[in-house]
C-alpha cells in the first residue's frame, strides 16, 4: 500500500465525500480586460487567452500587466485562487485553469472566472485536468465556433474533498511527477528538434539534382513547370457557405484548412459535409489528389485519401499520375528550396497569397519512376521517426504524457463516502 493510500484509508475509512465547487468557494466572472489593455508597469493581470496558451497549472508570476486604474475596475484575485477560462473554440480549453500563487493581488477579466475556496490550490488545479472533471464540463458548455460554460453551470460541478493532508500529500507526489515528465519531455524534444533537422537535410540533399541535369544533358532526368505535367487551379466556395451545409448521408466531405492537422501527410476526414448542389459549385477532387493550402500552414502540401470539396483557401494537383509518383511529389513539394521559392514569390506583392499561377510556374526535377519511388520510401521511412505518433521519438513523448495522465487520474479518483437518509 502506497503512503497515500495508507494515509486515505486512516482518514477516510468510508470514502471521500464529492461536493459542488458552488458549495464550497464562491465563482466571480471578470468582465473587461483585452490585450491592448497590457502595459509595462503596473498591476498583474491574467488574460484568459495566456490560460491555454502560456501558463501551467499553477505560477507565481504573471506575464502581463496593466494600470494601476484599470486594475481597480476588474475582478481581483487573491492567493490561492483559480483563474479558469470560461471560454474557448474548443472543448479541450474551455475550464482550462491556473492556480495564482504569487503573494500579491492581481487581476483578471473578461471570459474569465475566479474560484475563491479553502481548498489546497494546486490540488484543485489539478482536478480541472482530470478525465472526470473534462466528462462533467461538457455537460455544461454551449455553444459551436465560441463555446462557453456559465458560472452558475460550473457551480455545479462536483470535486472529491479529501483532507488538507491528502490534498497536499497528492499535491506533492504530482509536482514531482510533473517535473520528471516536463524533463523527459524536454530531453526528447531537443531530439526530436535535431532529428527533423537532419531529415530536412537528408531530404533537401536527396532530391537536389541541379547538378545532375539542369542543362539537360543528361537524358535520365527531366526538368519541367509543374503546370505542364498536372492540371492546378484554386478551389470555390459556394456562398453562403451556410446555406450548403448537410449532415445528410449523401453529402460531400467539405475540407476546411482549419480542421487539418498541419503535421498530417494526408486529409483522411471532414467535419462537415455539403450538399451535392454546393459541390456542384465547389471544386470536387478525389482521393491522391493534393491541396495545397494558400494560407495557414501556407504552401503545406496535403494527399487526400478521400473524395471531398474545397474552398478557395486551397489550390488543388492533379492528373500527374503517369509522369509522377505520389509520395516523391510530396516530399518534394515540401522540400526548402520549393518552399522557400513560393514564400519569396508569394510576399512579393501588397498581400501574401500563394497563387495558381505561382504554383504553375514552379520548375520541378523529374527523374524515372523507380528513382523517385526509392527516393520516396527513403524519405517517408525517416519522416515516421520524427512525425508519427505511433513510432519513433513523438510516440515516446506521447507515451510520456499518457503516462503521467493516468497516474494523475488514478490520484484523484476516490472511493465516494456513501450518503446517509435518515
């Protein structure tokens, strides 16, 4: 039996009693605060964006500031307290939330809640991450682009309440847990950096022939405007795009560049779908085809592995099947100099934008088939060891994070005391 669960079972022999965070804290919602409010000296302040995207799970520092007479119109928050950040574009975020354990009061704001409790603080900012914590939340939260959870909804969700001792003894054991992990974590990371470094080396060298057969000597390679070996044109929107949406079995996946991983080879799935009169008003590719997105993730190549629409945020490769293979096209496409060439040409006007005729007009080196798909298997052979997550080096960082997750849900899951009726 392990310390903490010797000292559970001496100080609650018949379970933990689970309690609505309303009933023992009170929740504030901030109101006011944007980031232009920031300033260089005055009071602290937490932005409910920096919650998901630079703080942990408890600091003593706040990155921000802002005036002193700013400061003394918003929510105010003490030690001990949690900033949680109400709302998000996704589930994931949404009750995300930082333990404030400087010693003096700062402040927050708007699509902010404060919890005041008398609770160990780094204990409950743990709870916010758990499993348990994540399926009662999503009872509560609204909403669809925006999504946003009430006070009065996050009141009612219910946290173990063990005593102080166990609360700061589970506190104690995750802190150190946490570390190791963040230091494996770091370790493997700084490798997988020089891994995909090389690789990009490897890759830029593997398929530089300029030196092969640029004047063309050498009968072997070919050197062609990829506008002459496929045909490329930019997606359509069918507008408004509302009115096209379906979730009718015979809709159209629709490929939205939000909805893609940036680190993912293929498009393998959708979140909506339209109908097939919108498809007629889109631009329908199919499955080996390429996309290539003109802005987030700008000039990132895609293979789709389904049939689906695109809007004009993409530019779609097709038809190049008898002069090229798929997965030397893809390499290439994403090789430096290409990329570098498109990013170069793209910001050469009054707005970066990654064209067709860009794209067309890109010179590309065409060896023989059985060179490229060599070339291709050499390459992908080495990309898995630094992009997939099932081998190699990001499945041991993803095996370190799950790791720690379990053992931080097993922590804080509790027998539950039993209730009396009398």
């Amino acid at each position: 039996m392990s310390s903490i669960e010797q000292i559970i079972a001496n100080l609650c022999p018949q379970g933990v009693e689970y309690k609505a965070l309303g009933d023992i804290g009170t929740l504030i919602r901030g109101n006011g605060l944007q980031k232009k409010d920031f300033t260089y000296e005055g009071t602290g302040c937490i932005h409910y964006g920096q919650i998901y995207t630079y703080y942990g799970t408890f600091t003593f520092t706040t990155k921000s500031k802002v005036s002193d007479e700013l400061a003394d119109k918003l929510v105010k928050v003490n030690t001990g307290d949690l900033v949680i950040a109400c709302t998000s574009e996704n589930i994931d975020d949404v009750c995300k939330a930082v333990a404030w354990l400087g010693d003096e009061q700062i402040v927050t704001g708007g699509h902010s809640i404060v919890y005041r409790h008398t609770l160990e603080p780094k204990y409950v900012a743990y709870y916010f991450q758990t499993a348990d914590f994540y399926s009662q939340k999503k009872k509560y939260a609204r909403g669809a682009k925006v999504i946003d959870i009430k006070v009065e909804d996050l009141a009612k969700i219910e946290i173990p309440v063990p005593p102080l001792e166990v609360q700061r003894k589970i506190v104690e054991v995750l802190d150190n847990f946490s570390e190791l992990t963040a230091e494996l974590t770091a370790e493997l990371t700084a490798e997988l950096t020089a891994r995909q470094k090389q690789y990009e080396y490897y890759r830029d060298n593997l398929l530089n022939f300029n030196n092969i057969n640029r004047g063309g000597q050498n009968e072997e390679i070919e050197w062609r405007p990829l506008g002459e070996v496929m045909t490329i044109v930019r997606g359509a929107s069918p507008r408004p795009i509302q009115n096209y949406l379906t979730t009718e079995e015979n809709g159209i996946p629709w490929i939205k560049i939000g909805d893609v991983n940036p680190e993912s080879k293929h498009i393998e799935t959708t979140a909506e779908r339209i109908t097939v009169e919108g498809a007629k008003k889109s631009r329908l590719l199919h499955a080996g085809d390429f996309v290539l997105s003109n802005s987030m993730s700008f000039g990132r190549p895609y293979i789709l592995k389904i049939d689906g629409c695109i809007h004009d945020g993409w530019i779609s490769m097709s038809g190049f099947e008898d002069k090229l293979d798929t997965d030397f096209l893809y390499h290439l496409l994403r090789s430096s100099p290409i990329q570098k060439t498109w990013k170069m040409r793209a910001s050469s006007g009054t707005v970066s934008n990654l064209n067709a005729d860009i794209v067309r007009e890109t010179v590309i080196p065409i060896p023989p088939m059985s060179i490229q798909k060599e070339i291709a298997s050499i390459l992908d052979k080495f990309s898995s060891l630094t992009t997939d997550l099932t081998s190699g080096l990001p499945a041991e960082i993803k095996a370190r994070q799950q790791q720690y997750e379990y053992y931080r849900n097993k922590l804080l899951t509790f027998p539950r005391k039993a209730c009396c009726f009398f």
